[in-house]
C-alpha cells in the first residue's frame, strides 16, 4: 500500500502504462509472428507483405521504449532473411 499521495499516483499509473505496455507487446509478437509464418510458407508475395507490415511495428517499439533498438536490429534482420529465403523457394 502507497504511503504517499505521490506513492499512490505513481501506484496509478503504473497500471495504466502497464496496460498499455501489454497491449503493444501483444501486438509487436503479432506483426512477428505473422511475418514468420509468411516467410516460412514459402509465398514471397506473401512474406514481403508481412515484413513491410512488420517492420514500422517494430521501429513503433523501439520508439516508445518498449523493445532496445538492437532487439528490434535482431527481429528485423531474422524476418528479412525469412523473407528472401522464401523469395528463393
């Protein structure tokens, strides 16, 4: 239990930033998600979408603080290579 005034705001909206939080989270491993299964179907139409859907997403996070922005580096290269692997299949 807060002590203070200041404790208890604090208290607040720790649990609005953390509803928040969730909500972007959920949909960063959305855009993830669906750029990974595009990639691995093997449709390169299909997989360049969903990577230029995922990237901005991405980018979006690592904006607002939610991910590092080497993370993000990480995400973005994996689902590029996903994407060129299907584009060569």
């Amino acid at each position: 239990m807060a002590n203070t005034k200041s404790a208890e705001k604090a208290a607040r909206q720790a649990v609005k930033h953390r509803a928040a939080n969730v909500a972007l989270r959920s949909r960063l491993r959305t855009a993830i998600r669906k750029a990974t299964e595009a990639g691995a179907s093997g449709n390169a139409t299909t997989a360049r979408a969903a990577l230029k859907n995922a990237q901005p997403t991405i980018d979006a996070m690592v904006s607002k603080g939610l991910i590092h922005r080497n993370k993000a580096a990480r995400h973005k290269s994996r689902l590029a290579a996903k994407a060129k692997k299907a584009a060569k299949a």
